[in-house]
C-alpha cells in the first residue's frame, strides 16, 4: 500500500500545481474565484476526488487482474544482471 499513497500524493500535488496554475493565468478564471467562491470550491475538491477516485480504479483493477504482479517480474534494463 505504500506505492498507493506515493501515487495519491504525486497527484494532489499535481492537481494543485495544475490549479495555481490555471488561477494565475491571465484567463478569466481568477474572476469566477472570486464571485463564485464556493462554487469554485465545490469544483475544486470534486474534481480532486474524481481524480484519486480513478487513479485508486486503475491501481485495484490492475492488482485484482494480476498485471501488477506480471509488470513486477519485468526485469528492469537499467540495471545490469552482471553486477
């Protein structure tokens, strides 16, 4: 489970760095924050739990299919098997 909190925290920080973003463009976003406050609140936090919604869909569908387990016996080609 270690992995799956690694993967959760690399995309909430994603997803922030994505919003900061999008808010500090010169689009009219910035705008919408301010007069529609908890709408762009509500928008904010679903969307943030649409996307770690999806990602722990592919981590569980990917463990219960077994393709966790082939993609972990895939020797990796950086290293070499001589050392």
């Amino acid at each position: 489970m270690n992995s799956l909190y690694k993967v959760i925290i690399t995309y909430e920080l994603v997803f922030l760095l994505f919003w900061n973003i999008l808010y500090l463009s010169n689009s009219d976003v910035e705008n919408w924050f301010t007069e529609k406050f908890l709408t762009a609140v509500f928008v904010f936090l679903s969307t943030m739990a649409l996307g770690a919604t999806l990602m722990y869909i592919i981590f569980i569908s990917l463990k219960i299919s077994g393709i966790s387990e082939y993609l972990k016996s895939i020797k990796d080609p950086r290293k070499n098997s001589n050392e």
